[in-house]
C-alpha cells in the first residue's frame, strides 16, 4: 500500500506570544495554513491573539501558569484540531519534554528531534558531544544538586575567574551572571537558579569560562530529515545589556574569509554531530584580541579564534537578518528568504530545496530590538501604557511587532516591543536606514529607542569595534549620558502643542470671526504648563495674539514660575514670534523668523480635555519627534513621602526580602529582589542605617512605587 506524500499542515498552534507569535502566523497565511494562537489571562487582547484564525486562553498571567503549561498547549491543539505546533522561541521552545508531548499526542513538531533538544539543553552534555567532533569548546563545570558552598567554590577555581553562571536549560541572558571575583559567587548561583527556574522551569546552572572582551557570533544553520546540512552565514550579537541581545547584524564587521569558512564550518559539523534537523543555531564566544591580530596581519589559526557556547534548538530573535542577507540560486520566488516557510517544510518531512553551492549572501542586515525600559537607569524594565506606536516605513526596512498603539504592556514577560531591521548594499547605509525609521517611528512610551539611535550613528560602532562590552564602555548613563533633545526642537515643539491646542479647540461661544484665544486684555493670554525632553522642572507657556485675525502670535516660556496667573512684568526665559500659515486636527504650518515648516501634531488625548487632565502632544520638528506632556494648570497635591522609604522601581513580584526590622545595613546593601519581566531586580539600600520597617514578603505582588523597607539614616 503505497505511503501517503509529505505535506504541509492544515492548521499550526502557535505555542508563543508577542512578536514571533505574529510573525509564525504571517508565514502560515502566506501559505494557507491555518493558525491558532494560545494566551494568557494577561493577553487576552494582544496583537497575537487578533491575528490569529483562533485562540485559546490557557491560564493565569504568569507563564509557569499559562506559557510553560505543556498540558493546557497540548488540549488547546487537540481541542481546535491542529495538526502541528511551533514553539516559537522561548517559553517552551527548546523543552524537550513538550516537544516528545506533542509528538504522543500525533502533532507535528516543527523543530528538531526531542533526544537533540535534551542533548543540546543540558550544555555540558553538548560541550563534550561537540568536542568530541573536534568543535572548539570554553572549560566548564556543572553544578549539581546537593553542592555545598565550599564544593562551588572549588569548581569556579578549576573554571577560573572571571566566569559566568549560566541556566542550564535556558538562553537570552536569562539565568546569567558574570562573576569576577569570589565573594559575588554565591549570591550570583542563587540568583542564576531562581530566575532560571521562573523563565525556563528549571533551575540547574552551571560555571563557564568568561572571555575577556568578547565577541558573540552565531551561525544559522538549516538540516532536514535526508541528511542535508547547509548553513546561512553568521550574525553577530555582541551588543547585549544584562547578557541579552539589543543590536544584532549579519556579516559580522571583525569575521574575515578563512575564519568565516572555520566558523561555518564548525557549526555544520557540530550539526551533523548531534543529528540535527530543522532550522538552529550554532552559538560561539570569539577573542576579539584574536581578531585584531588576524586584522593586523599576523598569521593566527582561524579556529583559534572561537569557542562554541551552545546550540540554539529554535528559531532565534535575529533571525530576520539572515533573511534580508542571504539570496538562493535559482530561486523562483521574490528573492525573499523565509525561515519559517523552510521550519514547515523540514518539518512536514520535504528536503531542504537548495543546497549550499546555491547560498550565498547580499548587502548588510542590523536588527534593533526596541525595549519598554529605561537605559539610564540600568535597563530597569518599564511596563506601562503604550499610548502610541506608528512603526516608520522606508527603503530596507522591516519591522516585527508584537504590540500596537493603545496597548498596555505588563511586567509579566520579557519587555521586548518590536524588532527593527535595517538592509541595505553596505553597513554604513544600513545602519543610517535603521537609525533614521527608528527616529521617525511615532512612540509614546520609556523605551531604549534613543539609545538604539545613538548605537547605530556612534563612531566605534560604524567602525565595527562591537565586543560585549560595548554598552558598558561607550553608554554608561554615569559617563556618557545618552544625547540631548535639540534645544531648538524642544522649543519650538511646545510652541507648537501650544498653537495647536488653542487654535483646535471649541471656540463655538465665541461670535462668528473671533478666533479662538483671542483676547482684548493683554495680560490674560493663553496659559499652559508643560513638561518637555530635558526640563528638569514644568514651565509655563503664554501664548498671546498680536493681531485681530489670529495669524500672529507671542509665545512666551517661563521657567520656574508658580502656578496662577502671570503678570504682565514677567520676563519669559524664551520668546518667540509665530505667524500660522495653515492648521488642521493632525498639523501645523508655521513661519518663525522667516523659516516656514509643516508639523505633525498628533494628540494622544483630546486638546479639549478638562482644566485637570494630562494632555500629550507628540510633534515631527524634522529633527525627530518631541513629546510635550501639557500638565493640569494647577498642581493636584502629592502625597506626602515616607523619609527613609525605598519603593518598587516597577510592578512585580517579590522573591526574596534579605532584611528584617533592627539590622543595620550600608549604603548598597540587598534589601529584596523583585522579579519583573523575566528578570531580577535587586533592590539596594540608598543609605546607610536600620532598618525601620518592612512592609513586604517573599511571594507578594507590588506595584511600582509601593514601599517596601524604610531605613533610618544613621547620623553623619
């Protein structure tokens, strides 16, 4: 009885969230496949779940129950009939227990084989697998249950200071310290474990030889089930905060032909060594000391130039750089390479249709992935309402986005937005492409956005000089402090919000050819208070009508000036005179000192509001989007502040509290850790003194600015 054919599902269960999540199911209805998505309680309005043919709600906010819940996503597929699943990246993606359940349950898997992913997923395993197929390995000691403090300690000396500890079972950073001196080692195991656990289910780590001033490069590679293996070139990821990727690129700038040719070499023999399906990728630290000497001219081994960290047993968070790169012989199609296109293929048991003589590469892809957090102060995550988010179009640009305007992202899962990607003939271009939509892109929100900017036109960058340490070196907050709004942008940015919420506002009292603002007293102008990028205190903004017809206006700026009325004898910090040349419900045309310009203004609540609300007004100067928040005129009174008090920086929840009632602690010492976004957040003493009170416990939900331990200063 002859066998049925290989074919593509029907329908895919996407077993993911966010970005990837939509981005599976773009691929799917390209190709007529059917899509379920799966959702948390917390995602119940998410852009994954709108995109999606189905969705199904399969537990509470937190992934340990909803993500991480192999059963729910198993009854969800069997429940909406698909016949096949992918993992995305993350979550439960290189778990090799939800892989083999999805198999029993007569689902396809669309990633590789389960035995790799549990040989690949316990990294030391990999390590000798891969040493043994003669790939170059970094020394390495697993810690297993059961070790006390002194057994640790001995296998960090046989690993070497300084190292890292790394989750076993994990990937992006999460589980990760770096470790440079042995008094920190402890602490850093603990914290490893038990973000580990929360991320990944599992809280085994393990000590790992730390490369001084590395350079992370990966390979993509691709292997379906008739014994083909070609890989796609590499990326390099080195630009990371918190050991997680930010900025990544394909072809590296620092990789040469002969150590291009050992890398691509290595990853597909270590692909072949575990027997490998699917699309991967093949993780290697390479010396950047190593490399400049190859640049230099010395004569330097290729191979000793790199040392494999790890398989990747997914798809990665870069991937689309590979995409824009690589061009396929013969291929009939746009020229546009699709991995997830290839994943179903593998998966539904075709051979790769290409061989590697027919891959080769074209131009320079970056990826930035845009964060909601705060880089200056240590890439602390900020969830929060996301009022407006218009991603830019232009040449070479491609965005991948989990979110939409009018969101509200939480402090559950990784902060991660959206992916930008940048191609173009060079890097230098592509770098200016991606810099350039970045700016232009309409947001609202505390987000890495300015950072990503400033990276991409940054003079070491464009010269290729990226290690890992590179945000630390070029960008720390307390040495170089990210640029500057343009002064002259800022002003004329709150000029603008200011014209433009009087000129649109409802003057239907007002007698027919009176225009809005207008006013016989000169001393009763229009008044707004207004916070801008770089005011460290609000300012209040009158706005004045030179002439009868409302064409003609002063606009004032007064720095440090009480709430109320300003009298005539103020002298404002700023001056403008204004002519409108035009105005409508989303622009501007103004002329100031003969330079005439149309402007963007685009509201994020009504101009109309009441005297007591907040109003945001973003407006394009050219020189970029400036947010001015127009505050309520007078001030609604703060709650009084607890002295000594230190709050949540974000929502989260509270793993640990490290002091009680009565301890003295120094300026800097451990007072809880917060889990929030995936990732721990220790909480330090700001002062030195006793602690007074403690106001939380280990398994509390907090929200930002709650109060959780007041400490007496102790007398200077």
């Amino acid at each position: 009885m002859p066998t049925s054919a290989p074919r593509l599902p029907r329908r895919v269960l996407i077993a993911n969230r966010g970005e990837i999540a939509v981005r599976v199911a773009r691929t799917c209805r390209q190709l007529g496949i059917a899509t379920v998505a799966v959702f948390s309680d917390a995602d119940a309005d998410a852009l994954h779940v709108e995109v999606c043919d189905e969705a199904v709600r399969i537990g509470g906010a937190r992934a340990v129950d909803s993500y991480l819940r192999i059963d729910r996503i198993v009854e969800a597929a069997l429940r909406c009939r698909a016949d096949a699943v992918h993992p995305g990246y993350g979550f439960l993606s290189e778990n090799a227990a939800f892989a083999t359940a999805v198999a029993a349950a007569g689902l396809t898997w669309i990633g590789p084989p389960p035995d790799v992913i549990a040989a690949m997923g316990d990294k030391l395993e990999a390590k000798r697998r891969l040493a043994a197929a003669d790939v170059p390995v970094l020394p390495g000691r697993e810690l297993t249950s059961g070790l006390d403090d002194a057994e640790v300690a001995e296998l960090a000396h046989e690993v070497g200071y300084p190292l890292l500890v790394k989750a076993a079972a994990g990937g992006g950073g999460k589980g990760m310290r770096l470790v440079a001196d042995p008094a920190e080692l402890n602490e850093a195991v603990s914290g490893a474990r038990r973000e580990a656990a929360s991320a990944f289910g599992d809280d085994r780590v393990f000590l790992e030889r730390f490369v001084q001033r590395p350079r992370h490069l990966e390979v993509q590679v691709l292997a379906d089930a008739h014994g083909a293996v070609v890989h796609l070139f590499e990326r390099e990821c080195s630009i990371q905060r918190r050991h997680q990727k930010v900025v990544e690129e394909t072809p590296s700038p620092a990789v040469d032909t002969e150590v291009r040719e050992a890398l691509t070499s290595a990853a597909v023999s270590a692909a072949r060594a575990i027997g490998y399906v699917n699309a991967g990728t093949v993780e290697f630290v390479a010396d950047d000391a190593v490399l400049a000497r190859r640049r230099g001219g010395e004569e330097v081994d290729p191979r000793e130039a790199f040392a494999f960290l790890e398989v990747n047993t997914r798809l990665q968070v870069e991937h689309p750089v590979t995409e824009a790169t690589v061009r396929i012989a013969g291929d009939d199609g746009d020229g546009t390479l699709d991995l997830v296109r290839l994943q179903l293929l593998v998966a539904a048991g075709l051979p790769l249709p290409f061989a590697q003589a027919d891959v080769r590469q074209a131009g320079h892809a970056i990826e930035a992935r845009l964060y909601a957090e705060d880089p200056a102060h240590g890439h602390r995550p900020a969830p929060g309402p996301l009022l407006v988010f218009e991603p830019a179009a232009g040449d070479g640009i491609r965005w991948d986005v989990g979110v939409r305007g009018g969101d509200v992202v939480g402090p559950d899962y990784d902060p991660m937005l959206a992916k930008a990607i940048g191609w173009a003939p060079t890097r230098g271009e592509a770098a200016g492409r991606l810099a350039a939509a970045l700016e232009r892109t309409l947001l609202h929100a505390t987000t890495n956005r300015d950072l990503l900017v400033a990276v991409l036109r940054d003079t070491a960058f464009l010269q290729g000089d990226t290690t890992t340490a590179f945000l630390a070196e070029r960008f720390d907050p307390a040495t170089r402090p990210l640029p500057a709004p343009d002064p002259a942008a800022v002003e004329l940015a709150v000029a603008a919000a200011g014209l433009h919420a009087l000129l649109t506002a409802d003057s239907g009292a007002l007698p027919r050819g009176v225009p809005a603002g207008f006013s016989n007293t000169r001393a009763f102008g229009q008044q707004l208070r207004v916070t801008a990028p770089g005011a460290t205190a609000p300012r209040t903004v009158r706005i004045q009508p030179r002439d009868r017809d409302g064409g003609a206006w002063r606009i004032g700026v007064f720095d440090d000036v009480s709430p109320g009325v300003l009298q005539d004898d103020a002298a404002p910090a700023s001056e403008q005179h204004v002519e409108v040349i035009e105005v409508g419900p989303d622009f501007l045309a103004l002329e100031v000192e003969g330079h005439r310009r149309r402007l963007a203004v685009r509201w994020l609540t009504p101009a109309g509001a009441g005297e007591q609300a907040v109003r945001v007004a973003l407006v394009d100067t050219a020189r970029g989007w400036v947010g001015v928040t127009v505050l309520p005129r007078f001030p609604v009174a703060a709650a009084a502040e607890v002295a000594g008090a230190t709050t949540a920086p974000m929502p989260g929840a509270v793993t640990r509290v490290a002091v009680a009632p009565g301890d003295r602690v120094a300026r800097g010492d451990l007072l809880a850790v917060i889990e929030a976004m995936k990732m721990e957040h220790r909480i330090t003493a700001a002062v030195a003194g006793e602690v007074a009170a403690v106001h939380v416990a280990p398994g509390e939900y907090v929200d930002a600015d709650t109060v959780l331990v007041v400490v007496d200063a102790a007398p200077a």
